[in-house]
C-alpha cells in the first residue's frame, strides 16, 4: 500500500482500520522509491526514507490487532543494482517490490499518449526485458506489476506466452515472488496484473504469489481479494507468501 510518503491520499494510520474490518491479518506499506531520476511528486523523497520506518514502526507499537510490515517498493534501473543494494542495505525493510515503471525517461503508466506513434510490440518487448532483469538482479523479494505496461489496454501483435514463461522461470530460478495486483481494476485496463491468462504459467513454474491491493487510498484496502484468491484457485495455487525480515514463508489460503 501506498500513503502520503509517497503518492497516496493518507497517512499510514488511516489505513489500519479498513483493513481491520476487512478481515485482514496483516498489512504491509510500500512507498515509492526511485533513485537515479529527478524528484516527482509521486516517488519518497529518500530523506524521508528513516521518517517513513520511524512513523510506521510507532504505528505497529500502537496497533495490537493487526500485522504491520515495513516495505519498499523500488524502481529497477540495469546497470544500477550494486548502488541501489548499497542504497538499502542500512534499512530495517520486511520485504522489497521490485517494479519498473520507466522505459527510457518517461514511465508507462503516467498517460496513454506514451505509446503514440511507437511499436507496440517493441514496447512490451523492453518492458518485459526490463522486468525479467529486475527479477534476476538479486535485489527483490516481490516483483510489483509485472506486466504494468498493459495498463491503458495495448495488445502487441505477437504471442506474449514465451515472454510470460521466460519471466517466471527467471523468477523461480532467483527466488522471487510475483504479485497478484488488484489495483489494476482501478485502471483503464480493467483487470489485475498479471494478465490472468496467463497466470497459469507462473503455477507451472511453481513461482510463489501474493496478493497485493496496491492501495493508493484507504477505501482500497483489500479491494477485489474476494476475486483474487478465487481466480488463484482456480489456477491452482493453494498458498501465498509473506515475509519477515525479507525471510519469505508461505502461508495456505
């Protein structure tokens, strides 16, 4: 979930009582982090990195009901993993996302005429290039969003399977979980990342899951979970991992 640190709507505090009556054991804050780019309104400022966990810490002493994890959710750059593991390495952090939001200068996600006049094949194709060497890197315990780049619902031309199946072999084989991400439901796509379709290689794959809301607001707390841990089932996953202390465990559903 996402609070004012970074570009949601509240502060951490205002999200633990819909997620108490929601029914949820734990929650789990992971504000936006990008170094190597200039400051946007909707990325931490790293100052304020030691405020965050401080703020988030005090929240979990003050909370007996509920679970509370400290996270970060980090921008992939290749070419820049031994500064960003440096970067992090001095914080008390539960776990880590992965994500890749910028392909080039400007990111995917941020309005659709990002992808006017550019070859939408070649677009998915470095974004999942992109994605596949964040899950590589060593550097996360979650890859976020892993296919981000259907957020405004572009379809390449070509068969993404092969794509789909390069990544969670790569995930299986680093040791890292992918996200079942409702938050995508909010968006122009209209479903959860990643594309359901194929959700089906990833249990081949045996890659762990976990179910994350993405929640940039307190309404959105544990939204569509219903939906995501049925689809899950379906596909054949019976168990979903949490973490401590970046140890990943798998919990049944």
């Amino acid at each position: 979930m996402h609070s004012s640190y970074s570009d949601g709507r509240s502060i951490p505090d205002d999200y633990v009582a819909p997620a108490i009556a929601a029914g949820l054991s734990e929650i789990g804050f992971s504000e936006h982090l990008t170094l190597f780019k200039d400051l946007e309104d909707w990325n931490m400022n790293p100052v304020n990195i030691s405020p965050y966990i401080d703020h988030i810490e005090n929240l979990r002493n003050r909370t007996n009901e509920i679970s509370i994890k400290i996270g970060l959710e980090v921008d992939y750059f290749a070419g820049k993993e031994k500064e960003i593991r440096e970067f992090l390495k001095p914080f008390p952090l539960e776990y880590i996302i992965g994500s890749v939001h910028y392909l080039g200068e400007k990111t995917v996600d941020f309005g659709p005429e990002f992808y006017e006049g550019k070859s939408i094949d070649r677009l998915f194709e470095s974004y999942f290039d992109s994605i596949i060497s964040a899950a590589s890197s060593g550097l996360f315990d979650i890859i976020g969003h892993c296919d981000l780049i259907r957020i405004y619902g572009y379809k390449p031309a070509s068969n993404m399977e092969p794509y789909y199946r390069k990544l969670a072999k790569t995930m299986k084989d680093h040791n890292v979980a992918f996200e079942l991400n409702t938050n995508g439901r909010n968006r122009p796509l209209a479903d959860f990342y990643p594309d359901r379709k194929f959700l089906h290689i990833f249990r081949e794959e045996n890659v762990p899951v976990c179910v994350n809301s993405d929640a940039h607001m307190p309404a959105r707390v544990g939204q569509y979970f219903d939906e995501a841990y049925e689809l899950l089932r379906y596909v054949g996953f019976t168990e979903m991992a949490v973490f401590d202390k970046r140890k990943r465990r798998m919990i049944p559903f």
